[in-house]
C-alpha cells in the first residue's frame, strides 16, 4: 500500500539525513521530488500542487533554516499537511430509531458485495445484530455471493428475486424491523461505468430505505478515475463515505489523497483483502506517517493487542525466560502471530522496510509456507513428545517427518531450534536478574 511514495520520500529525506543543516534550496528540492512522488502516486496533479505550496509555506514560516532538527521538522510538517488534507476519521452514524441503514454504492467490481460483509464483521464485533439486503439483480449469482458471505460473517441475510431492487429493498427494510436489527447493509449493482440507468436504480433504492450512510466503494487502484466517479456519485447522492479496497495490492495510494481532497467527503474504510476481517477503519495519521515511511506502528500494536489476549502473553512469557518453552508454547505462539494477518502484511507496517525490503522479496520468503510447515511438524508430535521434546529420538522423529509430510531434517531443524530458543532464553532471564532482579517472576 502506497509503497512507491513510501520509498521515493523516504529516499529524499535519507538524503536531506545526510547534510546536517537545511538550506533553502534542499527544501525546494526536497519538495520536487515529493511532488514528483506524489504524481507518481497517481495523486491528482492539482491537489499534489496545491499540497506542496502549502507545505512550502508552512515550512517557511517555521523558519525551518535555523532549526537545529530542519529534517525532523520538515517530516513532521508534511505529514500534518497530509493528515490534514486526508482528514478526519469520523464514527459511524447509527441514527436514530434502529436498523441504521448502510447504502453501497459503487462501480462494478470495485468490491461493494465484499466490503459488505467485512462491514457486517466489524458491526458485529462491536455487538450490532446486522443484516445483509441482497439489492444487485443484475448480475447472475450476486445473491449467492452475498449469501455465501452473510454465512460466512454469521450475520442475518434477506433477499427477494421476485420484483425490482426497490422491492427487495423495502422488504429487507421491513424484515430488518420486525428482526430488531441495529445495521442494515444494502449491496447494489455495479455498471462498467457511470450510466443513467444505474444512477436511477440506486436513487430509487436510496430513497426507499432512506440510508443513515451511504458509502462509495472505489478500488484503490483505480488512479485518477476515481476522482471522476467519486465526484459523480458524490454530486448525486450526497455520499458520506467512502471505502477503498484492494488496499493489499499493487495500487497507487494516490488515489486516496486526490478523491477526499477534491469531493471532501471522509475515506471511511480500507479493504486489505478478500477475507471479511480484512478491513482496517481509516486513520489519516496512520496513512500519513505510512506514506511518509514512518511506518503503521500504531496499527502494528493495535493489531498485536488484538491478537494476543493478555493472558496468553503473560503465560508464555513466563514460560519463555524461566527457559521451560515447549513445542506447546511454539504453537500457542506461532498461532497469536497467524492472528494478525498476512505477515507480508504486518512487515509491511514496521517503519522503514518497504525502503529496506521490496514487495516481491516479501513474496521470495514464503513466511507463511514455512509457518504451516512448522505447524505441520508440531502437530503430528504425540502430547508427550511436544510437552517433552527431549524423548525425541531419531525413530520417533522419522515418523513425525512422515506424519507431516518434511523431511527429516526439516524436524531435527525444529527441534535444534527449540533448544536453541530454551537456551537464549535462559541466558536471557540469567542476565535480566543480574542486573537487577526485573525480568523472571515479576508478575508472580
Ligand atoms: N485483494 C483484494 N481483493 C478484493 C478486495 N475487495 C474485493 N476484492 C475482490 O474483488 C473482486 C470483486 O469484488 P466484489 O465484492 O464482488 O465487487 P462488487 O463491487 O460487488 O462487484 P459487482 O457486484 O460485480 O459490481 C472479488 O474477487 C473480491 O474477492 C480487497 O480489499 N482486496
Ligand atoms: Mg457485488
């Protein structure tokens, strides 16, 4: 996600790293290459303009010659300047009486049918009893799509085939009532492009259900076009959000900056996948220091806090420094880590590795692979022999590499590697209390 702005920033302010104090014109070039990045991006050419005229002046009038931290300010002042022109995150709007209503709206395959029920997921974690209204009668299996997927998420589901997108409408609105649902999620028919008849479609749809909110879905990659038909829909339907998918792909971020600055209306969500927890809510800080290439690590921790309950971190890490880890623990471990996601994805988040490591050396390593792999191996050990690793004989470990399909070597690399954690570890907690007693069984 916005890698290539990441990097060439990143590039400039390495450079400006390099020189100690700023002068007048490093600033100017620095401000080039950020603007020759910001095209790049794909981010409209009027708004990469005006972005930089503005940085232009802030950095000015902070006299940012004289700061002994020129480099450190300059960040900072492009990144507010992009917080800013990013916007606010703003919380949903449930309304008043329930069901709140959520319209989608968007063109075909820009991933409306899945950004709904990723919204169904995140409603119901937050407690909303949510139902998806199949309204796209257009395209053959788009009701089954939305089908397969309200099972999927576990949410309640309505459609009616019988009548017009209207009809199913007005009956998921009623069902939705009589059910007692808080969010109603409508999914509408995309076209290849902008049309007359789906505007019509939609604003009769829209004004059946009376929407609380109403999303524009925009694929990320879509570059400057998506300005053009943000802008369409936004003129003719008062959008009050929009959600950007295909966030994990090869897209140019630029789209992002360029679509909220020119229509204003608030990025709501980013879709990062095709699974239903793969939907982040959008944080301009957060993209701004990512394009800056200061790294997501807030959403690194939010993620890592998410995935790892206290008291599984708590248990394991006892277990670790008293040097008492088991294959149990490696599992337990390997597991919470599984939780956050595509690691691509998490490295992806750490400040400074998409300068250090590009997209497809990510896909080289295969972390993924060789985790299922390490599962694998664990699994097909006995209860004792992952509690025990020391009864771990040559036979036993021969059937183990059958059982799960590696090769020997492939587990006798496992276990050296456990011992070798064990070691560490107790080195580890050694050292710790030397210095001072903090460390092992401070929690106790
Ligand atoms: N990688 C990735 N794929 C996505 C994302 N969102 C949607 N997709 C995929 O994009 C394709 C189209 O998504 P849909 O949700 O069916 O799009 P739609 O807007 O409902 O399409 P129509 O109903 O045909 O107009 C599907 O293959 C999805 O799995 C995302 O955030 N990341
Ligand atoms: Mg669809």
């Amino acid at each position: 996600m916005l890698d290539n702005l990441t990097r060439r920033l990143g590039g400039v302010f390495a450079g400006l790293r390099k020189q100690g104090r700023l002068k007048d014109e490093d600033v100017k070039a620095a401000l080039r290459e950020v603007r020759v990045a910001l095209l790049e991006a794909d981010v409209n050419f009027k708004v990469a303009k005006q972005f930089i005229k503005e940085v232009e002046e802030k950095a000015v009038g902070e006299e940012l010659f004289e700061s002994l931290n020129a480099e450190q300010t300059l960040i900072k002042i492009v990144r507010d300047q992009l917080v800013e022109l990013l916007g606010e995150d703003v919380d949903m709007n449930y309304g008043g009486r329930p069901p709140a209503v959520i319209l989608l709206a968007g063109l075909q395959g820009a991933g409306k049918t899945t950004a709904a029920s990723k919204l169904a997921y995140w409603l119901k974690k937050k407690g909303k009893k949510v139902m998806l209204a199949a309204c796209d009668l257009q395209r053959p299996g788009a009701v089954k799509q939305l089908q397969v997927l309200s099972e999927k998420v576990g949410c309640e589901f309505f459609s009616d085939e019988t009548g017009s997108p209207v009809k199913a409408a007005q009956g998921a609105l009623e069902r939705a009532r009589h059910l007692f649902m808080d969010v109603l999620i409508v999914d509408t028919a995309g076209r290849l492009s902008i049309d007359e008849a789906l505007m019509e479609e939609l604003a009769q749809v829209r004004d059946s259900v009376q929407p609380h909110e109403t999303f524009l879905v925009l694929d990320a990659a879509t570059g400057q076009e998506a300005v053009n038909v943000a802008e369409a829909f936004h003129s003719r339907f008062s959008l009050t959000g929009l959600i950007f998918t295909k966030m994990d792909g090869d897209t140019r971020g630029g789209a992002i900056l360029s679509v909220r600055s020119v229509t204003g209306v608030p990025v709501r969500f980013l879709g990062t996948g095709e699974l239903p927890e793969a939907m982040d809510s959008f944080n301009a800080r957060r993209v701004a220091e990512r394009i800056i290439g200061m790294g997501d690590v807030m959403g690194l921790i939010e993620k890592a806090e998410e995935a790892a309950s206290f008291e599984d971190a708590l248990g394991l890490q006892e277990k670790m420094s008293s040097g008492r880890m088991d294959f149990n623990d490696m599992l337990a471990q390997m597991r919470m880590v599984r939780r956050m996601g595509p690691l691509k994805n998490i490295m992806k988040m750490l400040p400074g590795f998409s300068q250090m490591v590009s997209e497809e050396d990510l896909d080289q390593v295969d972390a993924e692979g060789k985790m299922k792999q390490v599962e694998a191996i664990v699994l097909s050990m006995t209860p004792a022999e992952r509690t025990n690793p020391d009864i771990l004989n040559g036979s036993r470990r021969r059937r183990i590499a059958r059982g799960s399909g590696t090769r020997p070597e492939d587990v006798n690399q496992l276990v050296d590697q456990l011992f070798e954690m064990r070691k560490q570890m107790r080195q580890l907690s050694k050292l710790q209390k030397r210095m001072g007693g903090r460390g092992r069984g401070r929690r106790r």
